[in-house]
C-alpha cells in the first residue's frame, strides 16, 4: 500500500511521511488485531519490517484506513501533523477503554532544506520493529476488554489546518482515572514519533 | 538495545493476562525482581498481609483479603507456585464462608470466580455458588456461567442461566440482558449458519472435500477442549467466540451433524426436556485439581460413555450437565474406599483420598462441613496460626500483639499529654486573666499590702484590705517555733527548713509588692516553657521555691499539684496540717510542746483560711512531703470555729503518734462513741445516735478484730478475714480515708471484677452503716446499684469495708479516657444517676458527695455492651459525706464538700434542703460528661443556668429542661423532682435509642481503660 522509500543514502521528508505513515497503517492493524476490535478472522498475513504482522481484510476497514492514511501522509509531508491518537471505546456504554497516543515531533526545517538526512532506512525499520513489538506485547497489562468495542482516529493537527471533508473535529476523549504506560518510540531523523498507550485504571489495589 | 524499564516487553509469555489488567510499575518490579535472589520486599509485603488478616479489627475482613489477593495477582505475573493465589484464594473463601453477610457482595463473588479459574471444573463450582446462594443476586455470576457453558457448546444450559438471573433481577440487570441479548444472537448466526451448512452439506454431498469435516472435529475439539485453549479464551473472550464463529463460517464444509442434532434439539425439546434450573443440594465430588504435567485418565478409558439426558451423540462429553464427570472419579474411589458415596454434601468427608491431592472446591466444601459438625475445642489461637496461607508461629503473633498493645499504649500517651497540655493552657490562661484582674485591683489600692500568691488565688482583692502585720508574723512564728522545737531536739535541718519554704512566698511577695507589673511580666515571660517543662519531668525533682522571687514556680506548682486541682473552683486549706504533721511525725516525743506552739500558729494560719477558699499550689506541694496524704476528698469547712478545726486537724495525723490529748474524747476505742468522728462535720458527730453498735454488730457480715489495722497501700497483700487481697489500684486517698481495688491474691486472673475496699482510718465504718441503712429501708429496692456483698472489719485503730463484685472502673475513669461520650451513654448515666439519688433520698439518706469517682461502673457499663437486660449502669458503695436524715435533720449545706465550689455555693446559697445538694452534684457529673468541665452556673430570672451552650447536643431541648429541673429544684421533694427527670427520660429509651447506644458504646469500647 505504501511505496517504500527506495533510496538508500537518506531521507526526504517525502520519504519520511512515506515511512511514518506505513508505521501508522501497520501499527493501527496490529492494535486492531491485538486487542480484538475485529475479529481475527477478518486479518490476513503480511510480512513487514522482518516481522509478520496481522492486517485487515475487510474491504470497508481497509478503504478507511487507506482515506486516514493518506491524508495523514500529506499533513505529514506539511509537518503540520502533532498527534495520532487511536481511541477505543465500548459501543454500549460509549466509554473510552483505551488510548493510544502517538505524538509526532516535526522538524519543519525540513521542509526547506533540499538534502536528504543521514540514517540508514534499516535502521529506523529496526526502531519501528521494536514498537511494534511492544504493541504486541501490551497484552501482558492490558485489560481485558469485556464489552464490544469500537474505535476511533483522532488526528492532532496545527490550528491553522483547514478540516478536510469528512473529518470533523472532535474532543481529545481522554480516560478518566488512567494508567499510562510509555512505549518506545522511533525517529527518520525529520519525524519523530513517541508512542503511549492509556488505560482505564479500574480496580487496581 | 533493550535497556532497563522494558522487561514487560521480553516476558509476555511469563505474564499471565488479568481481567483488569496491570500496573505497569509493579510488573516491572515484579519482572525486575525475578533473577534477584531475594524477595524480601514483597515477603515483607506478603508478612504484612497475612499479619493484618490475623489481627484484623475492623468490620470488613473482606477487604483485606481482597486487597491480598489483587496485590498477589500484580506481583506474580506469572502465576504459578510462588504466587500462591489458588492457595490464597481457597483460604479466602473457606474464611469467609461464615459470613453471610458477603454472599451476594460483588467482592466476594469474584474472589469465588477467581478461584473457580483455579478449580479443575468451574462450572461445579458455579453450580455449588448456585446451591450456597453465593452472589446469586449479581449479574457477574450468571454472565460467567453462562460464558463458561457456552464455551463448552452448552447453550441450552447458558440460555437457562441467563434466564434465572433475569429472573431474580440481578444486579445490574441490563448488564445481564445485553449480555443474554448478545448471547442469543450469537447463538441464533450460530443456527443459521448450522442450517445453511447442512444445506451445503446436502448439495456437497458428493464432494470429496472430506479433509474439511476432519480438520473441523479437530478444531473442535481443540476449542471445547479442557486447559489447551483457555488461554485465547480468557485473553480476549469476545474475539474468541467471534473467532470461533467465523471459523465456522470459513470452513464451510464442515460436518453437518453436530448442528443438525442440536437443532432437533432446541425444536424438539425447548426446555421441557431440561430440567428448570433449580438448586439442588450439592451432589457429588468435583473432579481433582488439574495440574500440568499431571496424567489425566480421559473419560473415553472408562469405558462408559457419559450418561447423557439428550440424545446428541455428536455432542462432546462438555456439553453434558455440570455434574455428569463425576460419575467416573466416584467409580475410581469406590476401588480404594469401599466407603460408599453419599450424595448428600454433608457426608462428603468420608470420600476424602489419602495421598491424592483433592480439588480446592471440595476441600472448601469439606472445611465447611468441619466447621458445622466440629467437636474438638482448640486449645490455643488455631485461627490466628493458620488465618492466612502462611503458618504463623505462636511467638510471631504473641510480637504482634505486643507491637499493637505498645503501640496504643505510645498513642494513649501521647493523647493523654496533648489533654494535659490543653488543660493546662487553658488554667493558664484563667490565671492570666485573675491575674489581670488582679493587678487592676492592686492599681487602685497601691497603698495597701497584697501577696502574689494569694492573688493567684483569685482572693487578693479581699486580702488586700487587711494589712500585712499577720502574714509577717505568722512567718516569723512559724520559722521560730520549728526552730525552737527543732534546735533542742536535734531535729533534721532539712525539715526546718520546709516550712519555711512553704511560707516564704509570702514574704517574697511582700517584697514583690510593689512592683507587680513586672512580676506579672516575668510570669508571662515564662509561661510558654511550663507545659513542656513538667511534661518532660524536669521539674520534678527541684525544690519548690529555691528562688524566692521567682514566682513563677508557684504557677507551675499549680499544674504539678496532683489530680483533684480543679481550676479555681474547687478549692481547699489543708496547709496548716502540713508543717505540724510533719513536726508530729518527727518529733513524737515532744509532741505536747508541739501542739501547744502550735496552736497559735493554726490560729494564724486560720484566720487566712477564713478568708481563703482558695487552694495555694504550695501548700499542696508541701503536702506530698509531708505524705501526710495528697488528696482530694474532704475540705476542710473555714467556717467552723478554729478549735474545732484544730480537733480535725489532729485526726489526720497518723494513728502511731497517739495523739489522743490533743483530740477530744471521741477518739476513745469505742466504736460507738466515735463512730462520728469520721463524719467531717461537728455537727454530725453530735447528732449520732447510740443504737447504732447494735445495727452493725448484729450483722453477719461485721467482724471486730483485735489490734491494730493492718497498713494498706498500693501493690500490698493484705488479709482480710480468712483471704488475701492484693491491692491494685488506689482511686482516692486522702486524711479520712482511701479506696482502693483489689483482687484475690491467689487468683492469677485480671478480670475487671474485684473487690472495693474503703479503709478508715477510724474505727467508724460509716460506709458499712449506711449500707445497712440501705438495706433496712429500701428493701426490694436495695439493688446492684448498691453494694448488695459487703463486709466491714473493724480493727482498734480504724475500719476496713470491703465490697465484693466491683468493676475496677469509676465513671471518671470513663470521663478521663475518652474524650467525648456519647449523648446516648450520658443519658443512660444521667438515668441511673437519677435513679440512684431517688433511691437514696426515699431512704432518707443524702449522699452529700457524688462525684465521677465515687461511681463505680455498674455491668451495664462495664461489661461493655452488653446486654440491655442489666439495668444498673452504676454502682455506689462510698458513703464517707453521706448524712442520714433520720439522725441529723438539719445541717449546714455549705459544709458540705459541694459548699465548697463556687456553683455550690452560688446554688446552695438560697436553699436549705441537704437533698439539694445531690441533685447539684448530678447536674455537675453530667454536665462533666458532656463538656469536660465542671458546672458554671449564673441566675437568670431567678432561675440557674448553666454557661455551656447545649444547643449543640441532639437532644438539647431535654438537656435543658434537665438542668433546668435540677438546678432549680426549690422546695421541692427531691425524690419527686428526680422521679419526674427520670420518667421523662425513660420515655426517651426506645428501640432506636438501644441502637444508638450500642453505637456509643462501640465508640466507647474503643478507649482503654487502665487495667489494674
């Protein structure tokens, strides 16, 4: 879906929202799958970043996230992107149960500059490997999701963005009384993203 | 790359999912700690909790389980041995089984789900939950077994759950029906898609895709399988059945029958063929635990085929009724227990297999079954031993317990030292302001003499007037005559001296005079220092007065000065007793020269006391020298002559100095003729009559014995009659008299019960005849409230009665210990009190001195909380001021203690009737109860009035019309104004009024009274 950067010598900042936004697919399937808001059935296999990773089948879920995707790609080539933030909430009750927060850090001095910078594209897929990982590996502190859930892309862009079609603006639906608990995060050296995930704390002693 | 903070990362295998999920921080901890070789944190943590499970003493014991077991989950990741949750949680629900107040609590219920993951079959538990009635009220119990049920295919059964529980309206029931609702679609895509693969089925028929069906029975198998395919399930138990649905869905050609039997089912039997789902009695035994590596006989081995009231061949053995597995465990125990298997729960502790590890549910249930038919009584603390999962030894709990006891007894202290400091900020803010006033006073009469100390008194405005020419002789003779008595006779320099101590303030002050706004300043300068100065006890050992310009030891003595310093109130003049007792005690021999010296000096000294109700700190400081006797009970009366209090005086002095000469002739052995002496007014003494040697000798209960009385004090054994008393606690001692506590001293036991003894030191036992008198008149009416079991030994030199069956607590016990009573315990005082007096004042027989002290806490009281049945919350067996009408009709009432305090005689003042005097001291007593302080009363259209503002208590409207009757009760009979009080009262007793006072007495079991 997303084209790779071919180039080995640098990064663009075309390429860098390239990869950002691959990361982003990938990593909005892998929640998807892990915490069971589809059905696995829905996923299919594919191999990435030396990984095998879980994404969706549906053909609706797929068309949607493509829109997101690309849109985000072009807030990401205009830097003018701050925030990712995948919400889950139960359908019943409408409570958000779970927050994933990716907070992109933009060098806007990219955008002018023309040279590409200096990092080896194995190396930042090594660095998107090890989030991704950690995604997978949630499960062993989150909680159980015991109601239906649905979810939801909250982007956290610059005031002056216009709001595209489509997109509306919504709340930062925060959880109330929550866990927070830092992953890891990559750089392309012109996109930085820091990943947390934030849970409902709900009996703990 | 993988740096520190991250080892959540690597172990996620090791981290067993949790429904509420994790706190990050401790699972790192916990995954930290995993290759340190010490735990000792969370031992201590765990240490921590299994001690407070033993020594609990709040209301909810769940809690601290609950709290044990979340912990264990959050610090054992990764389950298993270490952890030691299966073992918790069993210990948990066996603990709590008694208490059925948990049964439908939420916390409850999960720890009993929790512990059904840990069972080999969840759902016997389920249904023995259902039989015990545990959280059959919550939604979360349905919901889990009907998940369960339907995991296992069981869908009939899950759909019966799910019913029942909308039946009985669990709590929260729309989580229950959205819940059922989503079952049944679940259910019913399930059917329709059984249907439309039989369908394809039918049409495929001929299709060689038989690879399909084979894979899908395994599937099948795998999913409904036992411990294999939890995992996935437990993790995310919606994407599972989804899963499992949609793996249908996917594998079209999957094998036809499985559906098709269940439809004929559920269109067949719709419920009539399955049993409503009703509680039956717990049948059989649970299978044994499932553990890992454990070889498991599969049921296909026994042979049998599982009974089975449905006809659904194709139907996995997990889809049969809860109870249907056991039929094979039982067939194997029958081989090694001949014993047979009833199928009654009660009997199930004759299946129990040596040497086979059980399962938790039936090891619950057998320990149920030994707490109901228990027959052994354990000897030592089993419970606390073995409360937790952890054995503790005995010296563990017994260290537990001394931490807690020591750890009161620091809190106590520390409380009764802040109360102390309170106190005596707020004296000193009363001195203080006298002292102002005071010195404003001075500033007009600067020409005349004052003393400071006497202004401290309150009393220097009177003084003032006199001219200084009797305190500067009475100095002077004082230090001359002890040093006249003393040069001769080689007495101790030392005991020269402390009368002169005693006395020179005044001169210090004479000197001080004129300048007392600088004294005043210097006070204030100081004052700050004081409370942590006698706290810390650094002025315990310094000489009084060293420095005879500093006054401020003086303000300080006040605070020093032992109990009964009432404020400015509550004062007495007992000083003069002081120097010559101690010249008494020293120089027996000259004693007729001591005497006649020292009259004029009792002469001087008294005619200040006319003037001076008010206690001088040192003089009472003096006293504890002097151990003449520190105390507080009886005031000396100003008013009567001075000879006569000079005769009073002498009687204090120790009986060894034989000081007969000096007392008039009532001192003589006989009982009868002195039997008054002890009484504190003259005028008793005069008014006793003769017959009473005869009331008291004829009694069984009166024992003369020959010699002197034996010496009495605190931690001494003495004899009495036939046994042994030793002596622990002294309530009050004082020149006439002293009460104390005591128990056989051959019993060991502690009990709160013991025996009161009084000692006279006069051989009157004025106490025994009023008790007598008790008797005779009151008759039926003479209860517990009196001590019903006394004995009186009188000895040549004094008398002892000894009470039998007597609390070791006084009500000011109570007053001291706690710092609010409660409304409904003062009532219940206050009643008692009212009571008490009524019965007294029918008997014709004032008491003349209540106080806290005097009352001792009756069963109701002390037994604390007991039952409502005992009435008596009171006990009163001193008597030392009491006055009985029938002999003396008329006396002074301002010679009575009460006559004393300043709202005694403001009240007594304008009566006359001597049972006035006990209904002050009830006012005063509960007015102690409910504000800590003794009455203050002002007059108000000529009715008395307390200061306090009792708006603030519930029922303040009775506590006012209370104190109202009682302080304005002119005229009146007493016993008619008490009886009035009392019947209002009792209207006030109701159901609610119990409760309220079971509540207060809870609150007030809480203080600590001092053991003996």
């Amino acid at each position: 879906m997303a084209k790779q950067q071919s180039r080995e010598q640098g990064i663009t900042l075309r390429g860098s929202a390239d990869i950002v936004a691959e990361f982003f697919s990938y990593g909005i399937n892998s929640i998807l799958y892990q915490r069971g808001i589809y059905p696995p059935e829905t996923f299919t296999r594919a191999q990435q970043y030396g990984l095998t990773l879980l994404v969706t089948a549906d053909p609706e879920l797929q068309r949607y996230l493509c829109s997101v995707v690309d849109q985000l790609k072009d807030w990401l080539y205009k830097c003018s992107v701050q925030r990712l933030v995948v919400v889950i909430s139960s359908i019943e009750s409408n409570e958000v149960l779970e927050r994933w927060q990716f907070d992109i850090e933009c060098d806007k001095t990219a955008k002018d500059e023309s040279a590409p910078r200096d990092k080896s594209q194995k190396a930042i897929q090594d660095e998107i490997r090890s989030v991704i990982r950690q995604i997978t590996a949630t499960v062993t502190f989150l909680p159980l999701l015991e109601t239906s859930c649905a979810f939801d892309l909250l982007i956290y862009t610059d005031k002056d963005l216009v709001v595209p079609e489509k997109w509306e603006e919504s709340g930062p639906q925060f959880i109330a009384n929550s866990e927070e608990v830092r992953l890891r995060s990559f750089t392309t050296t012109i996109h930085k993203v820091n990943s947390i995930v934030a849970y409902k704390k709900d009996s703990f002693p | 790359m993988w740096h520190d903070g991250n080892e959540w990362e690597l172990s996620k295998e090791n981290v067993q999912p949790l429904r509420q999920g994790r706190v990050m921080s401790t699972l790192q901890e916990a995954l930290a700690q995993q290759d340190a070789s010490s735990h000792t944190a969370i031992q201590q943590q765990k240490q921590e909790f299994e001690s407070e499970i033993r020594f609990y003493s709040g209301d909810d014991p769940l809690d601290v389980w609950d709290r044990y077991i979340k912990w264990t989950e959050q610090t054992f990741p990764q389950g298993g041995k270490e952890s030691n949750l299966s073992a918790v949680l069993e210990r948990a629900v066996k603990a709590l089984h008694e208490q059925h107040r948990y049964y439908q609590d939420l916390r409850y219920l999960s720890l009993w789900l929790k512990f059904g993951n840990c069972c080999s079959e969840p759902l016997d538990l389920y249904s023995y939950l259902h039989s015990q009635e545990i959280g059959t009220s919550l939604a979360l119990f349905y919901v889990t077994w009907a998940e369960e049920l339907e995991a296992r295919g069981n869908y009939k059964k899950a759909d019966l759950i799910f019913q029942e529980g909308i039946q009985r309206k669990a709590d929260p029931l729309d989580k229950l029906q959205s819940h059922h609702r989503q079952f049944q679609a679940r259910v019913s895509r399930h059917i329709i898609q059984g249907l439309e693969e039989e369908s394809n089925d039918e049409e495929e028929f001929s299709l060689p895709g038989l690879a399909e069906p084979q894979r899908s029975s395994l599937a099948d198998l795998k999913g409904k399988g036992k411990k294999t395919m939890k995992a996935p399930i437990s993790r995310v138990g919606d994407a599972l059945k989804g899963h499992s649905i949609l793996n249908q869905s996917s594998q079209q050609m999957s094998n036809g029958p499985n559906f098709a039997v269940f439809d004929e089912n559920t269109a067949s039997a719709s419920g009539t063929e399955f049993p409503v789902l009703t509680p039956q009695p717990w049948a059989a035994l649970p299978a044994a635990r499932a553990k890992e590596n454990e070889l498991r006989a599969g049921p296909w081995n026994s042979g049998r085929r599982p009974r089975s009231n449905m006809n659904c061949g194709a139907e996995v053995p997990c889809v049969l009724p809860a109870f249907t597995p056991y039929v094979e465990e039982s067939a194997q125990q029958q081989v090694i227990t001949p014993c047979k298997i009833e199928p009654s729960i009660n009997f199930v502790l004759s299946v129990r297999k040596p040497g086979k590890e059980e399962d938790p549910l039936q090891r619950v249930q057998n320990h149920q079954q030994d707490t109901e038919d228990k027959k052994e009584v354990v000897m030592y603390c089993k419970e606390k031993v073995y409360a937790g999962v952890e054995e503790f030894s005995l010296e563990e709990i017994r260290a537990e317990i001394y931490r807690k006891k020591a750890k009161k007894r620091r809190e106590e202290e520390f409380w009764a030292i802040a109360q102390k400091k309170e106190e005596m900020q707020k004296k000193i803010k009363e001195l203080e302001r006298m002292l102002r006033d005071t010195r404003d006073n001075q500033q007009q009469r600067t020409h005349e003499q004052v003393t400071l100390l006497f202004s401290f008194s309150g009393e220097g405005y009177l003084l003032s007037q006199r001219p200084t020419v009797p305190f500067s002789i009475f100095d002077e003779s004082s230090a001359s005559i002890s040093q006249n008595v003393s040069c001769p006779l080689g007495l101790p320099q030392k005991s020269v001296h402390r009368p002169l101590a005693v006395r020179k303030p005044s001169e210090s002050t004479t000197s001080k005079e004129s300048t007392p706004p600088e004294a005043c300043n210097e006070l204030n300068g100081i004052e700050p220092l004081i409370e942590d100065a006698i706290l810390t006890g650094s002025y315990k050992n310094k000489t009084l007065c060293a420095n005879p310009e500093d006054t401020c030891d003086f303000v300080r003595a006040a605070h020093l000065a032992s109990t009964p310093f009432h404020g400015v109130g509550l004062q007495r003049i007992q000083t003069p007793t002081d120097p010559e007792s101690l010249l008494k005690k020293e120089c027996p021999e000259s004693k007729n020269m001591c005497l006649s010296q020292q009259i004029p000096a009792c002469e001087g000294t008294y005619s200040e006391a006319l003037c001076i109700k008010k206690l001088s700190p040192i003089m009472e400081a003096s006293q504890e020298d002097a151990c003449s006797s520190g105390s507080s009970v009886s005031s000396r009366s100003s008013i009567s002559s001075v000879t006569q209090i000079s005769t009073i005086k002498y009687l204090h002095i120790p009986e060894k100095l034989e000081l007969i000469q000096s007392l008039p002739v009532e001192m003589a052995s006989d009982p009868r003729d002195d039997s008054t002496n002890l009484l504190w007014t003259t005028e008793k003494c005069k008014k006793l009559l003769n017959p009473l040697p005869e009331l008291l000798t004829t009694s069984p209960d009166f024992y003369l014995e020959t010699g002197p009385m034996p010496l009495m004090e605190l931690e001494k054994e003495i004899e009495l009659g036939n046994e042994i008393y030793s002596i622990k606690r002294e309530y009050w001692t004082n020149e006439d008299d002293k009460m104390f506590f005591a128990v056989l001293a051959n019993s060991a036991q502690l009990g709160a019960k013991g025996f009161a003894i009084k000692v006279y030191f006069q051989p009157a036992p004025w106490d025994f005849y009023i008790t007598l008198q008790l008797q005779e008149r009151l008759n039926t009416d003479f209860d517990q409230s009196f001590s019903e079991n006394c004995s009186c030994f009188l000895y040549q030199d004094g008398c002892v009665v000894l009470h039998r069956k007597i609390n070791c607590y006084t009500l000011s016990d109570v007053i001291q210990s706690c710092k609010t009573i409660g409304e409904e315990v003062i009532m219940l005082v206050a009643y008692n009190l009212l009571d008490l007096v009524e019965k007294l004042h029918k008997a014709e027989i004032v008491h003349g001195h209540l106080r806290p002290e005097v009352l001792f806490l009756g069963d109701r009281l002390c037994g604390l909380f007991g039952n409502s049945e005992i009435t008596n919350a009171l006990k009163i067996v001193d008597f030392s001021h009491s006055l009985d009408l029938r002999l003396q009709p008329k006396v002074s009432l301002l010679s009575f203690p009460m006559g004393q305090t300043q709202h005694g005689q403001q009240i007594l003042a304008k009566c006359d009737l001597p049972c006035h005097v006990d209904l002050i001291s009830i006012a005063d007593i509960v007015h102690l109860m409910m504000f800590g302080e003794h009455l203050h009363v002002y007059q108000e259209n000529s009715l008395w009035k307390i200061n306090q503002n009792l708006s603030k208590s519930v029922e303040s409207d009775f506590w006012s019309k209370f104190f109202g009757k009682i302080l304005n009760a002119d005229g009146k009979s007493t016993a008619l104004t008490l009886r009035e009080l009392r019947e209002e009262m009792s209207g006030m007793f109701d159901a609610s009024f119990q409760e309220r006072l079971h509540y207060s007495f809870y609150h007030l079991g809480e203080f600590a009274l001092p053991l003996v």
